[in-house]
C-alpha cells in the first residue's frame, strides 16, 4: 500500500512538473498609455480609485500584478485565463477608446456586478482576501458608477 502511494506521489510530482513546459501564458502587460486611462477621462475620486485598484485592476487593466504563483502551472493558465478574459470585457487602461454610449453602459454594469456580489471573481477572493468589498466599498462604488453613467447619458433625475 505504502510503495502504491509513493508511486502515486511520484506520478503526481512528475506530471506537475511536466505542466509547466506544456504552455507558459505570457505575464507581460501591454504598455500603458495614460492618456486613453479611465481616471484621464471621467472623475474618480481617490477613494473609488483605491477600490478599483484593490479589487478589480488586477483583471480590468493593463496593469496586472503576477504574484509568484501565477508562474507555476495550473494557476497560471487559469489566471492568464481570466486577466484576458477580464480585459477583453472591460479595461480601465482602454477607457477612452470606448464610445460614450459604451461607457455609460460599462459604468451600469459595475455597478449591477457589484450589486450582484459576483465580482470580484469568488476564485480572486480565495487568494486575495483583501480585495473584497465591504457593504460601503459596494455601496460607493455603485453610487459613483451609476452617477457618471447617468450624467453621461445626459439623464437628469
Ligand atoms: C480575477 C479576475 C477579475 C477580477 C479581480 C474582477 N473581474 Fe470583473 N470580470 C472578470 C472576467 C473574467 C469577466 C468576464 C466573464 C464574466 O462576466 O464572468 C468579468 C466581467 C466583468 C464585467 C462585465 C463587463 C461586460 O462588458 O460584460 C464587469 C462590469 C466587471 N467584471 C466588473 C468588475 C469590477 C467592478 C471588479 C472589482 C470590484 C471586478 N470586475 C473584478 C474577471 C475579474
């Protein structure tokens, strides 16, 4: 029984070492150009700022932080996965490429994933407990989100 799960161990050792030559995702992030960033474009108070920096940058934008682990295969693959992913949805480093009427609806959807509770990603939250969001994050992030999205949309109430 016990050599059996020495050459499972081993199996196991091996085929996770084998992982991390099969693909390499690329962790480089595309350059940044200020002026097309989100905080260039519309009013983001520090506060908010801070928010979207803890909890969100890491997917929406071109300044993702690779913490060692996102190296080693099969988490690399997964968070590689989900920062393009991320960005392909919504990147704060890209903002001012997106039309007003797209920004309007960007803004009303960070506030209903927010509302939601279904972003930050729950797996994000496994390894960064810190970017969760307290009732007051969500509340703050919702009321700036849903303001500017509505004074975009010239919308008056
Ligand atoms: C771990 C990566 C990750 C983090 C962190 C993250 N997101 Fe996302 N987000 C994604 C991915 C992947 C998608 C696309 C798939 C989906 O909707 O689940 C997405 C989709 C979205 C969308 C939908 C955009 C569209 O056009 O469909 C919004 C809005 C959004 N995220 C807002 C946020 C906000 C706000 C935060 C921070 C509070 C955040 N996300 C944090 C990965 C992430």
């Amino acid at each position: 029984m016990k050599t059996l799960l020495k050459v499972a161990a081993l199996f196991i050792g091996v085929g996770v070492v084998a992982m991390q030559f099969i693909a390499r995702p690329d962790r480089t992030n595309p350059p940044e150009d200020a002026r097309v960033a989100l905080s260039s474009r519309l009013r983001v108070p520090d506060d908010v700022q801070a928010v979207l920096d803890r909890s969100c940058s890491d997917c929406h934008s071109n300044t993702t932080r690779w913490p060692w682990y996102t190296a080693v295969a099969p988490a690399s693959w997964i968070v590689a996965d989900h920062v393009e992913e991320g960005r392909r949805h919504l990147n704060f480093s890209v903002w001012g490429t997106y039309s007003v009427k797209r920004q309007a609806a960007k803004l009303e959807m960070i506030s209903a994933e927010v509302d939601k509770g279904s972003m930050p990603l729950k797996g994000y939250l496994m390894l960064h407990g810190d970017a969760a969001l307290s009732e007051a994050d969500k509340d703050r992030l919702c009321e700036w989100a849903g303001a500017l999205s509505d004074s975009l949309l010239g919308r008056t109430e």
